[in-house]
C-alpha cells in the first residue's frame, strides 16, 4: 500500500495537471515573463490543478468507491476522504495566495479558473451543461498568463477561443472511457445524453476548430510553424477519428488530446506579441 503522500499525490490526476502546468509554463516563456514570475506562476497552477483534481476524487468518493474505480486512491482505501479534502483546499488557497503577487488581474482570473473547474466537480459535470466549465476555464488560461505581465494584457480573442476548444476536446476525450460507470451512478453530463460515438466525433471536430484557430487567428503572415501545428493536429484528428469507429473508448484518447493541445500550446507561445489582444 503506498504511503498517505503518495495516495494524496495520485489523487491530484499528475498526468493532466502536469501538462497544464507545463501549459502555461510555455505560454508564460513565450509572452516573456521573467523568472520569477514564471516561477509563481508555474507553482500557482500546479497548485490550481492539484486542487481540480483531488476535489474531484474527494466528492467523487462514493461513486468511485461504488464502481470499484481500482485507479483511484480513496476507492482503493489508501487514503481517507477526509485527508483528500484537506488537500483540496490546502491547495486552492496556495493557488490563489502564490498568483497574488502577480497582479490582481491575474489572481480574479485565476479565482474564476478554479471557480468554474470547482464547479464542474460539485454539480455541473451531472447536466448537459458540464462541457461550460471547461469552456471558461480552459478559455482563461492564456488570460492568466498574459495578465500576469508586469503591464498586464488580455489575450488575443483567438487565443481564448483556442483555449476554450482545447477544454472541449479535454472534456469529451476525459470523460468518454467513463460513460457507462457514470450512467450508473447517476452522473448524466453532455457526452452522457449525446452518446459515445457523437461525443467522441465532437471531440475531434473541437481539436481540429482549435488547430484551424491556431493557424488564422495571429495577425500578420502565416508562420511555418503554424503550418507544421496544424499538419500535426489534424493527423492527430485524423487517428483520433480512427480510434473512435475501431476500438472502445479508452484513454489513449485523452492522451492525444494532450499531444495536441501541446502542439498547439507551442504555436501559441510562437506567436510572441501577437498573442496578445
């Protein structure tokens, strides 16, 4: 049996909150943040996303116990729910006290964030409206960044809504290996009342609207790794797409939509002042 800091540690989802932390390291690299700044505001996240993830286990804990969930450290009764949930809020508070010196901006922002991903995991991931979370969250996250400036900025609108399609895609892909447990336990989000293979179309159709974003939406000339961003993310739809009609859903889709949103990640941090509104 793992010890209660490494139960704690997976209930944080590292996988996923890893990649977003290196999310918005990349775009911070790429607006030019100086060194501490980028430091802040990589704890801050990993901070924020250690937070989503372990208040999603901890209210989960009846579900996941329920379905037998053997990938979660509660269900398997490494960790208490009780310890899970102290955890959560220790790290919600470090996620708003670490961006505070990065500007007010950034910290609304950042407590927006959290707000609508914590808001996912209390209610809204049970009604057609779970896929909004991920809209605003994912939609802020290069708002965090760029308003962690010294002279603080919005982001391009086309930045945003690159975000807001990635947070799409990670909703659907996330959710779609889990779609028969959570029918059984009473969660009925978007992809629950549209269906595996919509929801699995709809993911890749929202990869590829990010991909087609990322490609037009920077003023000035098309770059050739815009180009090269887009060929990737489209071959990656492409085998996504593939996967969705020859293989139960699994979470090998979840981790090309993180390759992707990598990819497109790097063409955002490319962009330089042209992320910028």
């Amino acid at each position: 049996m793992p010890t209660t800091a490494v139960a704690l540690l997976r209930s944080t989802h590292p996988g996923p909150a890893a990649a977003v932390t290196l999310i918005v390291v990349v775009l911070g690299l790429g607006v030019g943040l100086d060194g501490w700044r980028l430091a802040l505001l990589g704890i801050a996240f990993a901070a924020n996303q250690a937070s989503v993830g372990l208040s999603n286990d901890w209210i989960d804990a009846d579900r996941d116990t329920a379905v037998g969930r053997t990938d979660k450290p509660i269900a398997r009764g490494w960790v208490s729910a009780s310890a899970v949930r102290a955890a959560a809020f220790t790290t919600l508070a470090l996620a708003i006290a670490a961006t505070v010196p990065l500007g007010w901006l950034a910290t609304l922002a950042q407590a927006v964030f959290l707000a609508s991903a914590w808001s996912y995991n209390v209610v809204l991931k049970r009604t057609a409206a779970s896929v909004l979370p991920y809209v605003l969250s994912f939609g802020l996250l290069p708002a965090v960044v760029t308003l962690s400036l010294p002279v603080p900025a919005w982001p391009a609108a086309w930045a945003m809504g690159l975000g807001a399609l990635l947070g799409v895609a990670a909703h659907f892909a996330n959710v779609l290996p889990d779609l028969d447990d959570d029918k059984a336990t009473g969660v009925r989000g978007l992809p629950h009342r549209i269906g595996a293979r919509a929801t699995g179309l709809a993911t890749w159709a929202a990869l590829f609207a990010a991909s087609v974003l990322a490609l037009v939406g920077p003023v000035g000339e098309v770059t050739g790794v815009q180009w090269a961003g887009f060929v990737a993310t489209t071959v990656i739809a492409i085998v996504g797409v593939a996967l969705v009609f020859s293989r139960p859903p699994s979470r090998r889709l979840f981790q090309l939509i993180i390759a992707a949103a990598l990819v497109n990640v790097v063409v955002l941090a490319l962009a330089g002042s042209r992320l910028l509104a």
